[in-house]
C-alpha cells in the first residue's frame, strides 16, 4: 500500500477540519435556536399565567411597545397579531420596568 504523500496528508486533514467546522457551526445555531425557544416559552407561560400586574401586564404592555419595531416581516407581525392587541387593564409603560405597576 502506497503512503500519502504530505499534500495529500494535508489536504485531507483540512477536508477534515472543514467538516468538524460545519458540524461545529450547526451545533452552536441548534443551541442558540433552544436558547430562544425556552426564553420565549418563559415570557409566554409568564403572559399567560401570572396574575402579578407588574410581571404579566408590565411584560405584555413592554411587548407591545418594541415588538412592532423589532418585527421587520409581515408574517412575522400576523404571528403576534393577539398579543399587540392593546389591552383595556394595561399599566401604562411610564410604570414598566421600575417597580411601580404594582403600587
């Protein structure tokens, strides 16, 4: 049997490399992508659930101010046409964030 010559070596070491790479890269986008997903189920569960007008009103009154401008697609926008709803009982969003919803 016939030994690789170096180039040969090395080209199959980078085809190698180039593989690991890819793989690598496909990986840290499936972590970042159930990074999100549990993030957004938390702030779901959370606007669903949480009687806590400071917590659950404050948090959906905060979406509804920076999700329009966050969202650049349509689409994107019909997927939360229930939640930029404005709500009736919605604390102001002078009050979000610093404690004083719920006072």
């Amino acid at each position: 049997m016939a030994r690789k010559t170096i180039g040969e070596r090395l080209a199959q070491l980078e085809a190698q490399r180039k593989t690991l790479q890819i793989r690598l890269s496909k990986q840290e986008r499936a972590i970042d992508t159930r990074r999100k997903v549990l993030i957004g189920a938390l702030v779901l569960h959370r606007l669903e659930n949480d009687r806590d007008v400071h917590i659950g009103g404050g948090l959906a009154a905060w979406l509804r101010s920076e999700l329009p401008r966050f969202l650049t697609r349509d689409g994107d926008r019909d997927l939360f046409d229930d939640l930029l709803k404005p709500q009736a009982n919605e604390p102001s969003l002078g009050n979000v964030g610093n404690g004083s919803a719920s006072s």
